[in-house]
C-alpha cells in the first residue's frame, strides 16, 4: 500500500556526503541556473524553455502534490546546491513511479553525487513510500548515467527506438527499472532535520 503522505510531506533524507531536503520556491534561483545549461537540458531531452514564472508556480505546488515528491540535493557540508531528485508519475494501484535526476552544473558530473542521491531516493522509495517499482528512462547519448543506474541496482528493460529528435538526429531511449525486491547497494538512510522522527533505514541487503 502507497503511503502519500511521504509524498505530501517528503522527509529530509542524509547520506555521507548530501542532505536532500524538500524542493521549493526558495531554491527557485538555482533551478533557473540549472536550465540554462544547454548539455543537461540535452541529455534530459528538454525542449521548451521554461519561463521563470513557470518554474515559480511549479515549485510553490510541490507542497501540495500527492502524487510526487521533489529534493533539492545539497552539499551536507556546506549546503552548496548541487542539484535535484524526483519521484513522480505515482501508479497508486501498481505500486509504481518514475525517477529523474539533473545535477546543477556540468563540473559536478563524475564525483558521485548522483549515484549517493539516487541510492537514497530509492530506499525511500521502497521503505517510506511503499512502492514496488521504481523505473526511468535515459537517452542512448548518455551512457554515463546508465552505468550510475545499474550501479544503483536498475535493470535494463528495452529500447524505445527514434524516441527523441535532437538537433536534426534520432535517439534511441532505454527503459530501465528496479523492483524493492531486486538486489541493491547497502544504504543506511537518515532523516535529518525536518523529519518527524530521528531514524535510519537499510536496504534488505545489509540486513
């Protein structure tokens, strides 16, 4: 059974490194740097060009959604922003949702931010929200994040052929996804300041 009210009010997750705390306007400033990176909004396969006031009107609804939840990823350190990480698409019937992840700036991609993200938002996933499956897609020009994923313990699923048109090419897609009872890497997850109750969870694997 699908807990909402982890997504209403997702808690603010702790990992080595990140605190990955609830999305909003006040980080409304790095979001709009974040889309002015042409390299990410391509391997996101992003077309539009959202307005400032678009952004601002979907991040002031995040509190109120029921069928996804947002972090901003932060350094634990310093509270650089580095980035966001989703859960959305919630199938309440079927125990599912879908993942994407978008680091902030290019000079980030390689030092294992996402994959520290990721690992976390699955575990969550799975353990606070009650989900059975989680899946993604990701570009074929993209093979960075692939090998992140499958690190993180996602299966690859198929290819959806010619499914995004960039720049005059055709660019394969492939669906990957990770079932709550697939192996995965050990995760002690910690709820930081914001959350209701002072806990960690760990993956089944560590168990």
């Amino acid at each position: 059974m699908v807990k909402t009210d982890a997504l209403l009010c997702p808690r603010t997750l702790q990992t080595a490194r990140l605190r990955l705390e609830p999305l909003g306007v006040r980080h409304l400033e790095h979001v709009m740097q974040t889309l002015e990176h042409q390299e990410f909004m391509r391997l996101t396969g992003t077309h539009v060009r959202y307005t400032r006031f678009e952004v601002q009107r979907l991040l002031s609804s995040l509190p109120r959604r029921g069928d996804r939840a947002d972090w901003a990823i932060l350094d634990r350190e310093d509270g650089q922003y580095l980035g966001e990480v989703v859960l959305n698409d919630l199938d309440g019937y079927n125990q599912s949702m879908n993942f994407r992840i978008l680091l902030a700036h290019p000079e980030l991609v390689g030092q294992g931010y996402g994959t520290e993200a990721t690992n976390a938002v699955v575990e969550y996933g799975f353990h606070l929200v009650g989900l059975h499956r989680i899946s993604l897609s990701v570009y074929a020009f993209n093979p960075r994040a692939r090998r992140v994923y499958e690190k993180c313990g996602f299966s690859f699923e198929g290819t959806q052929r010619d499914a995004l048109c960039w720049e005059g090419q055709w660019v394969d897609q492939f669906l990957m996804s990770i079932l709550k009872t697939d192996p995965r890497p050990d995760v002690k997850l910690e709820f930081g300041p914001g959350g209701s109750v002072a806990a960690q969870v760990t993956s089944p694997q560590a168990r």
